[in-house]
C-alpha cells in the first residue's frame, strides 16, 4: 500500500508558513514501519485541488489531506472533495453532534447562553458537509471532526485540518486505526559509508547488482559542499538488518576493490 500527501494553502507556497506535515507524516509513518510514497502542494485553487483529489481517488492509495476543511471564503476542499466524487455534501450526523458539542463548550467557557440558532452558529455547522458516504475523523482538540472518504480502487483519502496540533493526532488515529495490518513489526536498517572522489555513473552498475542480489534497495546522495567531507557521495544499503549486513559487506568490498577512498560509516 502507498501512503501519500496532500498539502493544501497559498500559505505554504507563498512562504508566509512553512510545511511542517510531511516532515511529520514522515515520522509517523516510519515508526510504524511504512513511508510516504509522495507528497502534493496546492494551493487555494478549487480547480487544481479538484484535480488532484481525482487523482489520488483513482490511484488505490491512501492518501492524508492536510487543510482547507473550515467554512471560510478561502476553504475549498469540502465542495472539491465532492466534485471529484461526483458526490452531494451533505450534514453528517455524528459531525452535527459533536460541532454542536463543540459550540456548547464555548459558551460554557465565556460564561455566555448557547444559541444555536444564531447566525454564525448556524454558519459553523458548514464544517460537518461532508461528500455523502464519508466517514468522519475524531479531533481531541476541539471535537471538529475530519472526515474519510474512499476511492473506486480501494483507496482514501482522509482529510484532516491544516492545524498541526489538530492533524497530527487525527493521522495517528486513522493509522492506528485503520491500517494497522500494514504496520511493519520487522527492525529497519540503513548502512552507508562516505565515498570520495567518484562519480554515480560508475558506481550504477554495483548498485543494481547488489539490488538484484540481495532484498534491499540502494541509496545515492551526492553533495558537492558538505561542511564537513566536502564533494562526495553517500552510498549505502536499507531494509531487514541481515539483509543490509550481507549487502554492505558486499558493497563495502566492491568499493575497496575498485580503490575508491572511504570516509566513515553511518548507521541508523
């Protein structure tokens, strides 16, 4: 299964806030032993957004969402999501209950009556239309919900809120929740050693043997101005730990062989 990203806001691709989602996601993700297969920028644009729903409907992945699912003006991705169902939005139940919850504790707390009959109470119940069918997403912040909806081939998408605080626990609890078969309980590795003065091209060869040979896949980061070890490349090997041990071993021989200068080892 492919676990990917959608992150939405002119905010984000203007600079105005930094993404701080998938560096997350990320994190959730591998404790659990899975990873992000991709992540999407959009911005407040109903079209592209539109756009890329239907795509990620129609890829079988699960798909997180991150933002756009308030009723302001710049709150587009409710009424998108049900474009790209082809679905009405519509009131759900449970979301009603707990908005209301939610408006019945903020008046509490002011020391004010609950009105929900009131104009911009009225306005706030916007935030459970749903695409009809969805399921809905429980928030320990503040009880407004997110919502699940699910793909022709198997996939969904789950759409929690661009608050970081709110969305982090609501991604964690679908995770927990619903994907749990998929967690990987087997120990990752990753093993690498610094290579100076090579060049990928030549070292591509001993990458796709090693893949071809042992069940684990192989890593390449050049960089030409690192602080440290200046012009070099990262190569190294990840997976299932006697996997990588095998593996590097092998590498770590390959590249004595050719006469390549070695920096140090990294584990992790």
């Amino acid at each position: 299964m492919n676990f990917g990203l959608i992150i939405i806001g002119d905010e984000i691709l203007s600079g105005k806030r930094a993404d701080k989602h998938l560096t997350k996601a990320i994190e959730l993700l591998s404790c659990r032993g899975l990873s992000v297969a991709y992540a999407d920028y959009v911005g407040d644009d109903p079209e592209r957004i539109t756009q890329t729903l239907q795509r990620a409907l129609e890829s079988g992945d699960v798909v997180f969402s991150f933002g756009g699912i308030g009723a302001t003006p710049d709150d587009h991705t409710r009424q998108c999501a049900g474009r790209a169902l082809g679905l009405p939005l519509v009131l759900h139940p449970q979301a009603e209950a707990l908005i209301r919850e939610r408006m019945q504790d903020v008046a509490r707390e002011q020391g004010q009556p609950y009105e929900p009959d009131r104009a911009d109470n009225v306005h706030r119940l916007n935030m459970g239309m749903f695409p009809q069918g969805a399921e809905i997403i429980p928030n320990p912040y503040n009880k407004i919900p997110g919502f699940s909806c699910a793909g022709a081939r198997g996939g969904h998408i789950h759409f929690v809120p661009g608050f970081p605080v709110m969305a982090w626990p609501m991604v964690e609890w679908v995770l927990d929740t619903k994907y749990s078969h998929f967690f990987v309980q087997q120990a990752h590795q990753e093993r690498s050693v610094i290579v100076f003065g090579a060049m990928e091209s030549a070292l591509t060869p001993l990458m796709e043997t090693l893949e071809r040979e042992h069940a684990i896949k192989v890593f390449s980061l050049p960089s030409v101005d690192h602080p440290e070890w200046g012009r070099h490349i990262e190569l190294g090997v990840k997976g299932a730990p006697a996997a990588v041990e095998s593996a590097f071993s092998e590498l770590h021989a390959a590249l004595r062989a050719m006469g390549l200068s070695l920096g140090p080892e990294l584990v992790r």
